[in-house]
C-alpha cells in the first residue's frame, strides 16, 4: 500500500489507529483462531460508523478489497485478508450505547465482545442468551456477521434469531439502518437477516439492536450433568431418546473421549474420562432423561454439586476446542449438521472415518441439534498428513449433504467450504438458488470488494 494511501488513513481515524503490515502490531492480524493464514495491506481501527463510511468509500474508489474483522476467532478464514484492507472493529468500537429496560433490546457497536456485552447487561438484571465457545473473544459484529451458535443454540437459538436492527456500511460507503428495534416488525423485506450470516460479504456491521431477556431466577430444580457410555452410538440413541420423548434440554451436548482427555490435561478440570460422554442440563425431567440414557446404555452419570462445579463441567465442553487444538500441529475443524434421526449413522461414520485413513479425529459438539464438530487432525510438516486430513474432511461434508444435512450450523464457509456450500444449495435446492445468491451479492456489492472470495464464489458456473 502506498504512503499516500496510508496517510489517507492516518487522516480519516489518526495515525495511531493505522496498524502498518510490517509492524509489531500487525502479528496479531496474521491468521485466525484456525490458523488460516492473513495478509493485509493495512489495518484500520476506526472509532465511528462515519469513519467505516470513509474507509469503504475510499476502497470503492480503488477496488482494493475490504475484511471487516472482530476479534479474528473464526474457524474457516472469513475473516482472513490476501493483500487487502482489515477494518478492526474490537479495539475502538467496543461500546454498549443503550440497555432499554422496557423495549427489551441493546444497542451496541460491532465490536464489543459478547462476554463484555453480558457482563453490562447482568447490571441491568439482562443477559443475551447466545454463547458461542469464543464468547470471552468473539464480537458481537462477527458472531451476526457468522450467525454464530453455541451450548444454548438447543434452547434459545442462534445469534440470527435475538437480531433485531443493524445499522451497517454499504459497499460505496453509504451508512444504512437495516430493521427496527420491535417485538414486531412486518415493514420491508428481512434485510436484516439477509446479513446475518453472510459473513462481510454484502455488508458491514457497525452497530446492533439486539433482543435482550431478563436473567433467568435461580432455579433449585435445574441440574447439570454428565452421563457416560462405553460406544459413541449409545450416546446417539440417547440422544434421539430424549428427543423422541419431547424432552428439551437447555445444554445437550457430546464429547468424546480424546477430546475430554485433551480437556483435562490442558485445563487440570478433573473430569472422569469415558468412550462418550453427554453434558446435559436440565430444570425438569431429570429422572427420565437418566432413565432414557441408561436403557440406551449408559453406564453412569456425575451430577454437579455446587455452582462451581457446576461451572467446571460447562468449561470442560466450553474448552474442547483449545484442548483439542492443542494435540497437533494442523487440523481441519468440522461443522456439518445431519438430521436427528441420522445422528448415530453419522458418529459411527465420523469413527469409520478415522479409521479408514488412520487419523485422530476427537469429536464433540452440540448432538442435541445434530451438529457435532470432529477435529480432524494432522502434521502440517507431512504432506501426506495433510492430504490425507484433506480427504477426511471432503468425505465428511459430502457424508452431510448425502444425507440432508448441512455443511456449516455455526463455523461458517469462509474460504473452507465454498465449493462444499455451493454442491449442497446446488443438490438441495437448486441452481436457481445459487444464481439468485450471486445476483444479491452482485446488487450490493457490484465491484466485489467486500470479504471477496469467501463465502460464495460469484463467478462459477453451475
């Protein structure tokens, strides 16, 4: 990037809020929570949407490509930029700018992140129900931006469904406000949710309304726990048991033995380790669930003390993924979603997988919605190691359009899964629908500037 580009930037926001690519400061931007690698031009921490504004308007000039960017905790290189502007919205725009206690909604500024965002709102007697993984991380533009899930996606949905307005940047740099902060809205076509989920491609977010619930009262009656099994499959029975008997847990979730080793030895939590284990909560029911589980196998159960323990067995699923990432050198993290009634088949896939290419594949996720994660893992200093983890995460996300299911419920395309994404809307729905997905991101973006070859690639042919 030129100098003159450079000090274009330093005007629009001020020079300390330009990050140059070969500075200290940059390493931070060189790859995500995957390690997918990044290489910016420049990066830009605005303080205003009017700045963003600026800072689009100036890359519409030049056709330089554009990343908005929260805290870089994706899992499949959305937020990643090849030679290209990262707009850096968790440094300075990080505000919460409204709590309305009647209206039930918050206003906030992209880049804060969804523990701090909780952490006001618990003042106000509020929380936000969605709680990915990432949540002590990940900002709220980029948990819309991924429509991202988490444990309590089972209860209270994804990120998509507490969206309520956006106020967002054009391609051109016009500033846009997108929804209404209202329990009811029936205006307009669902604009606003035509970006949740469309990862920095139409858009970009700087400010949301979100839908907000009172703090749930202690509740002497709700209980987490951990069941055990001795096969994979058992665990997945029990699961469509519970289902099959109308039962709705707040937190079903599966984890398997690899992965709750990794968890333990990383973390020091103390978890008995089996084959499979379900991390369950409930505030009813609670007999039965165990009764379900033990006709189907299960050959023990730990139920929390306290409130700490109670928080040692929800870090133990919340940890997995640090624990599991620590295991290997390189690793492709899965997301595919199958329909419930295809859950075992898919776990006793995921088994036979690992063992057709001699790979370790730990695996655990949210069974209580069909989407399970495995984490096929790899040598990066191999590269028969990586083709063969290659060849497991192809067989994995065909295994999942195959069967009607999806190739993404939480993690995303990103520059992973085009191709995957594109064959499972082509089989699923129709070429019809990827021409009219093209032509969207044609209208809003008609100069292909923002997040470009991601998510969808608008110039193959189907």
């Amino acid at each position: 990037m030129t100098s003159d580009a450079l000090r274009h930037f330093e005007e629009i926001v001020g020079s300390e809020n330009v990050v140059r690519p070969d500075s200290e400061r940059a390493q931070d931007y060189l790859k995500d929570m995957a390690d997918f690698p990044s290489e910016p031009l420049v990066i830009v921490q605005p303080t205003s949407t009017e700045q963003v504004s600026k800072i689009v308007e100036y890359a519409r000039n030049t056709k330089t490509p554009t990343v908005p960017r929260g805290a870089g905790t994706s899992l499949t290189g959305a937020s990643s930029s090849h030679g290209g502007i990262v707009i850096d919205f968790s440094k300075k725009m990080n505000r919460v700018l409204k709590i309305d206690a009647v209206n039930w909604y918050v206003q906030c500024e992209a880049g804060i992140t969804l523990d701090d965002l909780n952490e006001q709102l618990r003042k106000k007697g509020f929380f936000f129900p969605p709680d990915p993984s990432s949540s002590s991380w990940c900002t709220v533009g980029g948990a819309i931006a991924e429509n991202s899930g988490g444990m309590k996606c089972f209860r209270y949905g994804t990120v998509k469904d507490w969206v309520l307005a956006l106020k967002v940047v054009l391609s051109d740099g016009t500033i846009v406000k997108l929804g209404e902060p209202l329990p009811k809205n029936r205006v307009g076509y669902d604009l606003v949710h035509l970006i949740c989920g469309s990862e920095g491609t139409l858009a970009i977010i700087t400010e949301a309304w979100l839908k907000i619930i009172p703090l749930p009262e202690h509740n002497t009656e709700r209980k987490r726990m951990l069941v055990f099994f001795d096969e994979w499959v058992h665990a997945g029975k029990s699961i469509q048991g519970i289902r099959i008997n109308r039962i709705q847990p707040t937190l079903l979730e599966f984890i398997d033995r690899e992965s709750m080793q990794s968890v333990n030895d990383g973390f020091d939590l103390k978890i008995p380790v089996h084959e499979a284990t379900l991390f369950i909560e409930t505030d009813s029911q609670i007999e039965n669930i165990l009764k379900i589980c033990e006709e189907n196998g299960s050959t023990g159960n730990y139920i929390a003390k306290d409130d700490a323990d109670e928080e040692r067995l929800y870090n133990a699923r919340a940890l997995v993924y640090l624990g599991v990432k620590a295991l290997a050198t390189g690793f492709h993290t899965e997301d595919v979603v199958v329909p419930l009634d295809r859950l075992t088949d898919y776990l006793e896939f995921v088994k036979s997988t690992s063992k057709k290419y001699g790979l370790r594949i730990p695996t655990g996720g949210h069974a209580g919605d069909g989407n399970v994660h495995p984490v096929i893992l790899y040598e990066k200093s191999s590269k028969e190691s990586e083709e063969t983890a290659e060849k497991a995460f192809s067989d994995i996300c065909n295994y999942a359009i195959q069967v009607g299911g999806s190739v993404s419920g939480e993690h995303g395309i990103g520059e992973q899964k085009i191709s995957y994404a594109a064959k499972q809307i082509y089989q699923h729905n129709g070429k019809q629908a990827l021409e009219l997905m093209k032509q969207i991101k044609m209208q809003w973006d008609p100069d292909n500037i923002l997040n470009p070859l991601k998510f969808l690639d608008i110039t193959e042919s189907y």
